[in-house]
C-alpha cells in the first residue's frame, strides 16, 4: 500500500526501460508472435521511435480451443532474437506456473493476462520470479480484487509489479470491454505500482484508441499498451483490433505529443 511518493515502485529493465519513472512510456507489439519476420517488422518501426518495450503473446489464453494457441517456447526464442538485435525488453504472458523458469532467459517481464488475474499459484510463482510482472485486470475483477493479486506476488517475494488497466466486462456492448479510467487515479492514489492502460483489449476500436490513450495519460496512468501488426488482416489472432503500421504512424504522432503535456 501507498505511503510516501518516494516510495512508488519503478520497474527497470537491461535496455534501460523504465516504467513508473517521472517519463510515460509505450508498450506496443503484435497479439501474438506469429513469426520473427512479423515481430521483426513492428521491432524496427519501434526502435526508428525510440522505443524500448515491445510485447507479444506467444502462449496465448484464447475464448476458443479451436483459435490460434500461440507458438509457445518457439514464440518466446522469436522474442529473444529480437531482443538480442533490437534491444527492445520483452514483455511476453506466462499462463502456468512453470512457464516462469522456462521463460526467463527469453522474456524480460512477465504478463498475466486477465483471465489469469485470479490463478493464485501463478502470482504466487511470478512472486518467486526474479523479474518484473504486469498483472493484468481480471475480466470482472474489482479493484480491491486487482491489488489483492498484486499483493499475492509481492507477499510471495517480487515487488516489481506493473499493474494494467484492460477494461472489464459490463453490459455495454459499443467497446469490446468497459475501459474503467477511474481505476487508474484509484489504483495510483491507493498503491505504489506503476498502472498501464491497455487501448487495444478494452475499447476493441481502433477509431477510438486515440483519444482514449490520451485520457490515461490525463489521469495518471504511467503509460500507455496497444497492438500493433504489419498486417492485421492476416493476424492469427485480434485482426480486427491492431494497428498497421500506417495507423500506428498516425496514433505515434498524436501520442507522443500528448506525453510530453504530462
Ligand atoms: C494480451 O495482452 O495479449 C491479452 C490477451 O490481454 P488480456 O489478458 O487483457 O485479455
Ligand atoms: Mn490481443
């Protein structure tokens, strides 16, 4: 729980990636890995911006058995070649509690994704990790219920915690989740976590992602998560909801400049 500014978490990685520092940053990259040419592709539009996070699923939690599972630990060697030739961290979900040693000499954080959110043995192992986790909010978790699992890998030894606003289920049916922007001043007012928000998986919209990036960054988040694929039409998973390169021009542009305003 929060006590002084002084003691706010910020989450560091071997490239000099800082998340929760005094600068916002970007996490952008594909739904998923589907090949290094396609990682290879978003990799250098984001080194050409100075970035230095990318993400990109490789075991991927999907609504359907019979939808793209991801590549796996085939995925996760993609992500290191990139990482080795892009010095971008490498952001990457975990969704069993073994998947923690068997990642780590290729991802530089963890994810747990929202259906995760609530898999007590997985935030107890990603608290017995040595790296930096972003936890994501469970798809009708609470608050309360988000810092209790941010508790549970922190309880469990690791403080490096980035917590995610992603939008969470509700009756409206507009955006693909309900994106809860007071969760952010929330969660930064009551922890001393970094918080994301994640455009992409809650307004499922790309028309909108724009200005409601700039509404994160307006009310606190420490940074801003979005997809990103050289050619979403032919995406394995999420087409309908990633950037191409063109749109992500545009997103940049405007969002790199509404960043420096806070
Ligand atoms: C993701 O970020 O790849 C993802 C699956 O998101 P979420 O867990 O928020 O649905
Ligand atoms: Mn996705």
């Amino acid at each position: 729980s929060r006590k002084l500014k002084s003691d706010d978490t910020i989450v560091t990685t071997a490239n000099g990636g800082v998340i929760g520092g005094d600068e916002k940053i970007f996490v952008f990259g594909p739904c998923s890995v589907e090949s290094y040419e396609q990682v290879e592709q978003v990799a250098e539009n984001l080194v050409e911006k100075g970035q230095k996070f990318i993400r990109g699923g490789a075991f991927k939690p999907r609504t359907s058995p019979y939808d793209f599972q991801g590549l796996g630990v085939e995925g996760l060697k993609i992500l290191k070649e990139i990482n080795k030739k892009y010095d971008l961290a490498v952001i990457s979900e975990v969704v069993d509690p073994h998947h923690f040693e068997m990642a780590d000499p290729y991802i530089d954080i963890y994810q747990i994704g929202a259906r995760n959110m609530h898999n007590f043995e997985l935030l107890k192992e990603a608290g017995r990790s040595n790296k930096p986790v972003l936890l994501k909010r469970g798809l009708s978790a609470t608050i309360e219920e988000l810092i209790y699992a941010a508790e549970y890998i922190h309880a469990s030894g690791n403080s490096n915690i980035i917590i995610c606003e992603r939008g969470i289920r509700t009756y409206e049916k507009a955006t693909r989740n309900t994106l809860d922007i007071s969760a952010v001043p929330i969660l930064k007012q009551g922890t001393h976590l970094p918080v994301l928000v994640d455009v992409t998986h809650s307004t499922g919209r790309k028309d909108i992602m724009l200005p409601v990036a700039k509404a994160a960054l307006a009310v606190g988040a420490d940074g801003v998560m979005a997809e990103v694929h050289p050619d979403p039409s032919v995406a394995l998973s999420d087409a309908g909801q990633q950037m191409d390169l063109n749109e992500f021009d545009l997103f940049y542009k405007e969002i790199e400049q509404a960043r420096k305003l806070y």
